[in-house]
C-alpha cells in the first residue's frame, strides 16, 4: 500500500503556526495597511547588519528597511496582497531603501521603515511605479543634506522564495537581497539633472530625522559624522 503523502504547507501557514499565541493577536489587527506601518514604526531601528525573517522580526522587535519591508509584504500577504518588494536605489555616497508595495483600486501604495520620516509610508494614491518613487525624491538624502535617490528596481514578488520559508528562515533573506541586486533596474535622473541639484536646506534635514537612531544612519564616504552640511 502506497505511503500517505505529506499535506502541502505554505510558506504564510508555517508563519501563522511559528507565532505564539500573544504574537497571533497581535498580528490579528494588523488588518490595514497603515496599521502594518504603524507597527514597524514601534520596532527599533537596527543599528547593526543583521538580515532578519518575518518571524525573527516578530520575536525580536527590531529591524532594518530591508527586514522591515520584507515583515511588511507578508503582513500584506496576509491580507490578500501579493508579497512584493522593491529597492531604492542612491548614489555611492548612501544606502539602498527597500519598500513593501501595494495596489489598491490600481494604485500603488508603500509600507517602509526608515529612519527619515519622509522615507515611509505611502497612501495608494500613484497611477504607476514611477510616481510612487518619484514621491520619495524630496526626502531621500544623506547625512550631509545631498539628494541621493537615482533609481529603482523593479518589483520583486516574494512568492518565488516560498519553497526556501522566507517568513519563518533567516537564511533566506540573503537570497532575496541577492536577488535584488540581479533584477533590472531603471534610472531617474539624468547626468545634467544630477549636475544641478541643490542640496536640502537644514530645516527639512532636521525634520526629516526626527525620532532617528542616529546610530543606524550612514555616514558619506570622505565625511565625518556631524552636521547635516
């Protein structure tokens, strides 16, 4: 007599299953959009190199952009969104910036966290891709008020990482981060705009990094920690 077959789990069903009982609950109301941002923006801000599952992100209440987008897109998958992702991508003198994306009514919204106020949530109010990104222009910049954003990727649907746990094991994270630096990517700027930008002023600097771990900021290359120009 032929041996019985293991019934199929998915990838979002072992994550229910990892979390305890409290962690259930919790996850329970996280039944919007912006009440996932909200949640992210209660972790803390990682200061360390550390790529975090979904599952570790619930057990120790800290991450990074990347960790927190990819928490993010399966709380959105939970809710029925597909899992996808997509970084920002700066010039050398700053760090990528990954997003959780979301289309509601054919328009895309974003979840993120960041240590810039301005780098984070996005209602889904953007016809396409390209005027989602172009919503970050203004508060992506570094420590030294430069205005880095220069492109994107394009989306990442992390259904592909289902047969590796992407929810539940860490190990997998480096493969999507792999990943996103293989995938095609487009440019948003060109060379005579980047040759005339001006820098942010110091007012926008500070706003935008209220309530930042300052430890967790990335500092230009050739420049030391210090004011924001």
């Amino acid at each position: 007599m032929a041996g019985k077959q293991k019934a199929y789990v998915s990838a979002d069903d072992r994550f229910d299953r990892a979390l305890s009982k409290a962690e259930q609950r919790l996850v329970a109301t996280l039944n919007e959009p912006h009440k996932i941002q909200l949640f992210l923006d209660r972790l803390t801000y990682a200061t360390e190199t550390v790529y975090r599952a979904p599952l570790q992100v619930m057990r120790e209440r800290t991450c990074q952009c990347f960790d927190g987008a990819v928490l993010a897109a399966a709380l959105l998958n939970r809710l029925g969104y597909p899992a996808m992702i997509l970084n920002l991508l700066p010039n050398k003198r700053d760090d990528d910036h990954v997003l959780a994306l979301f289309r509601r009514d054919g328009h895309w919204g974003a979840i993120a966290k960041s240590n810039f106020a301005g780098l984070r949530f996005r209602e889904p109010v953007y016809r396409n891709l390209r005027e989602l990104i172009m919503s970050y222009f203004e508060h992506y910049y570094n420590l030294h008020g430069e205005k880095t954003l220069r492109g994107y990727t394009r989306p990442l649907n992390l259904k592909a990482f289902a047969r590796h746990d992407w929810m539940t094991r860490s190990d997998t994270m480096e493969l999507i981060a792999q990943r996103l630096d293989e995938i095609r990517r487009t440019e948003i700027l060109t060379r005579p705009m980047i040759g005339r930008l001006s820098n942010v002023d110091k007012r926008s600097c500070e706003a935008g990094l209220h309530g930042a771990n300052m430890a967790g900021l990335s500092v230009p290359p050739g420049k030391k920690r210090g004011p924001l120009h």
